[in-house]
C-alpha cells in the first residue's frame, strides 16, 4: 500500500521553532515528528511513503532519509509552490497507485487505518475520510454521515449553538482512502481544496466515511506540541518512543547537574546542558541548548542552541534557534 503525506505547510502557528526548520522535521521527544506518521503507516501495511515537500525539503530529507531499515520506503516530492491539499495530491499523480492512502502531515495518531482501509474496500467508494469524534468540534468542522457511512454534508466552523442541534461530533480526521479515479476531478497547475473543492462534489457519488477509535492531534501550536509529547512519553498514544510516568526524557548526551530538578514533564535534547540548581518543569529543550544555574523554565519550548541565562525565569515561553533570554 502507497501512503502520500501533505507536508508542504510552513508551520507558521510553531514559530519561532519552524523559522529554519520544516515543521516535520522537528524534534517531538525523540525523534523527527515525521518519523512517527512513518512508523504508524508502516505498522499498517504501507511500504512506500511520499512526501508532499514545499517548505525545506532537504532539511526533510536530511533528518529522515530514505526511511528505516524494515520500513516504507520513503520518497520526496517538492512543489514548485503552494498547491493546496487536493493541487498536491494531484501534482503526485504520475507517482500514485489505483489505490493510495493521502494524509495531513502535521497528526499525530494511533488510529486503526486497517479498518479504514477495509471500510472503503467494502463500501466500492471513490473516497473514504477517517472520521475522529472530538468534544469541541468548533475549530475543525464536523462531518454528517447516514446510517451507511455515506457522508450527507460538511458544516465548516459550525457555532456552538449550531453544534448543540446536530447529530455528531465527529471531524474529517485527516487521513483517507481515495481511488485514482479522484485525480479527475482536481483541477490541473492551481491550489485546489481537497475539503472545500474535492469532497463537496464527491457527497451522493462514492464518498464515505468511517469512525475511528483511538489518539488524535493536530499538532499546530506550541501548545499542542507540549502536550503530545507528555501524551507520547505518558503511553497515551502507542508509539514506539520509551515512556515514563513522571513524563521525563533526559538524552544519553545531555548534561545535567546533579543539584537541578527536572520534571516532572520534561525532555532534556542532545547536547543540551542544565546547570546547578535549575529548574526545568513542563518544558522541553531541543537539541543544544542550556538553563543556566539557578535558572527557573516552565511550560517553555528552547529551540536548538537556545540559552536561557544563569537565574533568569522563563513562563510559558518559546525560544527561536540561538536565542538567549
């Protein structure tokens, strides 16, 4: 099975973390955040990933390679500009199969994309969208569905007093199953809407969707970040990354002085350095960078090579490449 991975955004919602470095590419505790959708696709079948680059394809490249010995094969494809969800898809046509999977790059997730996958088989649809039910449904949009998982209507952003009318709480997840035979219906050489354009036109003529248990996240905001690695280090999501209760990951080549306190909730990147008497709680350190002694970090976010200065405190902080607070 074939699996094309849109990851042409340029994570503005993470800056300054994205400034210089492609949101997949970022660090999410251990590892590349691209590396987990990679390990998730291939626990489900899929043998070749494509990667729908834009924004620094070859800091992409540089981090995850050709993929893991035993893994999907992974390849790269840049667009020579913003294509949209459903223009990208169609840019990577020479590349697709009859049957391929196209996925948001930017989720992290343990959904069962085998039953996803046997759904759309079942049904003969065109296209089939992972469904996920969340309790606020405002910030993503809901999907209604009949009672054979035929998808009825799209409602974008519905109000909350719209919402309480409604029959679902359940949103486009992500991730789906299409047929080649999508393709035609997406507009050649412009950005094209897979969610606005593409799957409005398909309701009534093959489109499906089907729920799915499990985690979810759309990791866009600094916030969201923290939080999905306390979900990855916690085992809330299934991953392969060790896991520890407190939510603590300090890096074989990190130093860390034997008077500072970490967590709990922390992770402590290579290289990077914690001096006597710091405090560092719900923050994570990326690669290279320091807390000075005595210094006092919470709920922050330290880019590669930031400092953050001997007894200085920082709340609630994000710091780009090389910068010292």
């Amino acid at each position: 099975m074939q699996a094309l991975v849109l990851v042409g955004g340029e994570g503005t919602r993470l800056r300054p973390l994205t400034e210089h470095m492609p949101k997949p590419a970022l660090t999410l505790v251990d590892r590349p955040f691209i590396a987990y959708m990679v390990e998730w696709l291939g626990s489900h079948g899929v043998d070749e990933v494509i990667l729908a680059c834009g924004f620094l394809p070859d800091r992409l490249r540089d981090v995850l390679g050709e993929g893991e010995p035993g893994g999907p094969r992974v390849r790269y494809l840049a667009e020579p500009e913003p294509r949209g969800t459903a223009g990208a898809i169609r840019f990577a046509e020479d590349l697709l199969e009859d049957r391929f999977l196209a996925l948001n790059g930017d989720i992290l997730t343990d959904l069962n994309l085998t039953e996803l996958m046997a759904a759309h088989a079942e049904r003969g649809a065109r296209a089939t969208v992972a469904l996920y039910p969340v309790e606020d449904p405002s910030a993503y949009g809901l999907v209604r569905r009949g009672q054979d998982d035929a998808v009825l209507e799209f409602l974008e952003k519905p109000s909350p007093e719209l919402i309480a009318g409604l029959d679902t709480t359940e949103i486009n997840a992500g991730a789906y199953v299409l047929e080649r035979s999508v393709l035609e219906l997406i507009p050649p050489e412009r950005p094209v809407s897979i969610e606005r354009e593409v799957f409005p036109r398909l309701v009534g003529s093959g489109l499906y969707g089907k729920r799915l248990e499990g985690y979810w996240m759309d990791i866009g905001t600094p916030e969201r970040y923290l939080e999905a690695g306390w979900d990855i280090i916690e085992g809330r999501v299934r991953t392969q990354a060790a896991t520890d209760p407190d939510g603590v990951l300090v890096s074989p080549g990190a130093q860390v002085a034997d008077s500072a306190v970490v967590g709990p909730r922390a992770v402590i990147g290579e290289g990077c350095r914690v001096g006597a008497g710091a405090e560092v709680r719900g923050s994570v350190l990326l690669a290279g960078s320091s807390v000075g002694a005595g210094a006092r970090v919470s709920g922050s976010i330290l880019a590669p090579g930031a400092v953050v200065a001997e007894d200085a405190m920082i709340d609630g902080a994000v710091l780009g490449e090389g910068e010292t607070r």
